[in-house]
C-alpha cells in the first residue's frame, strides 16, 4: 500500500486517482486513526522522499485536504458560522472535536474561527493613518529579517518570517488576509518605486508563466527550477524575475501547500483575468 502512495505521491492528481481505487479505511492513518497510528509512523517521511521540493508538514496537509471525509465542503454557511461561535463560546478551541460535528476538518475550523471571531469589530474600505500605524509597528516588531540571506534590497523579502498571527491583535480592526494584502501591496517598499520593476511587468511576468503552465503534462508537477526566468519579461533579469514572483505569491492563501501551476492560476483568477480569455 505504502509503495503505490509514494509512486502516486507525484502530483495532486495522482493521489486523487490512488483514493478513487482505495477504500477509506485504508486511509484512515492519514486522518489519525488510532488503530492505524503504527501503520503510519514514518510515512510522512517516507512520501515526501518522492516529493524533495515539499516539506513533511506541505505533505500532510496536502493529503489530509484530499482524502479527510470532510475536505472539499465549500464555503461556511450562516448556520455553520453560528455553531462555530457556539462550540467556542462552550468548550474553548477544540478543533478536532469540533470536526465531526460541523462536518469540516480541524483546519477549516480553525481558519473559519480566526476570520469570524471578531467579525462586529472588523472594518472593510480605506485604512485610517492609526491602522497602518498599528500595522507598521507590529510588522516591525514581529518580523524576523536576520532570517533572509539576500542582499537586502527589497525588504518585502526580508519580512518573509513575519508572525502574522502574532501581529493581528495589534490590527483588531482588520482580517489576515487585509493586514497581509496591505503590507504587500502597499506599505512595503517597492520595487517599482526603485525603478526596479516597469509598469506593466506584472502582467508580462503572469503572461509569460500562464503560458508555460498550458503547456505543463498533467500527470507531472511544476517546479520553479524548471522555469526559464532570465526570459519572461523583455528587459528584466532572471533574479528580478524571480524577486518579483516570490512577492506576487506571497497574496496567495496557503501557497506554501500549493505547486506552481495551481499558484499560477490563482493569482491570474484574482488580478489577471483577461489572460483567461486570450487565445
């Protein structure tokens, strides 16, 4: 069993295709079952040597977003957002137990409960001058730059460590998703106003790595070292290339646990949509 995990550990797809032929007890080590915990011990590590480019915990979390009987539910409902609310208010953040009941994993638990909990609070629109500030000072504060080995010229990439759990009762005002947006798109100090980056190279990059992404085997993962960044963009180096793309997908949720063609696609639905219609 081990061994047709690991040869169809390849991609996405191929775990999809190996759950499609498997019954889900066999698969229960994934979920952490306790009956099969001995099964499991040293799996993670095992996969993951057919996949060198992703970490065990990319892995896990990868498998568990497939194969959890509960993956793929869909956006919360009304009625979901107020059971959360009550099983918090009850019994405290216990995920896992939550999971049966709401019918979503521990994970999907946890991410619903950090956007809703302070929903009243919660501003949407223009940020006023006190939130950037408070903004600023937790970055600051919580950002850990000695981490980055580059050169230091763009220090949107030396905050790459930044703790943003840790900076979000600084913003109570505002979501993750809007203090990260924020700080990426506008507080941050840009490349395009060093003169790095031109106007437009955003589009030329995205354009250049939409193609390449329809021309990618399906049954095959995407890697950044096969990318050929010294001639994406007219003009531009392979290293500003390269820069530039490990900002832009810095705006896309759980791109960690995610390979390049599906960050590709994400970030053309949400900033490039015309290149959908191109031919």
């Amino acid at each position: 069993m081990f061994d047709c995990i690991i040869a169809h550990a390849r991609s996405h797809a191929h775990i999809y295709t190996y759950t499609q032929t498997h019954a889900q007890d066999d698969l229960d080590w994934l979920i952490g079952k306790k009956h099969s915990r001995e099964e499991g011990r040293g799996m993670w590590k095992e996969i993951c040597a057919a996949l060198p480019n992703r970490s065990i915990k990319a892995v896990a979390a990868a498998a568990l977003r497939l194969h959890h009987p509960y993956a793929g539910a869909g956006q919360f409902t009304q009625d979901e957002d107020d059971a959360l609310r009550g099983l918090v208010l009850n019994h405290g953040n216990k995920w896992t137990d939550f999971s049966p009941i709401l019918k979503r994993t521990p994970e999907a638990c946890r991410l619903r409960w950090r956007d809703i909990k302070n929903v009243e609070t919660r501003s949407t629109g223009k940020w006023s001058e006190l939130e950037e500030q408070q903004l600023k000072d937790a970055v600051t504060k919580y950002g850990n730059p000695s981490s980055h080995k580059g050169d230091g010229s763009d220090k949107r990439l030396l905050l790459d460590n930044i703790d943003w759990e840790a900076v979000l009762p600084h913003v109570p005002t505002r979501t993750r998703t809007q203090c990260v947006a924020k700080w990426y798109l506008r507080l941050a100090p840009s490349m395009c106003e060093r003169g790095i980056w031109g106007k437009g190279d955003d589009k030329r990059l995205m354009t250049s790595l939409f193609k390449l992404r329809k021309r990618q085997p399906a049954d095959k993962q995407w890697h950044e070292s096969a990318v050929p960044w010294d001639s994406l963009v007219q003009d531009r180096t392979g290293d500003e290339c390269k820069r530039r793309w490990a900002f832009m997908k810095k705006n896309v949720p759980d791109a960690n646990n995610k390979d390049l063609a599906q960050i590709v696609l994400d970030l053309v639905n949400s900033n490039f949509r015309s290149l959908l219609a191109d031919k």
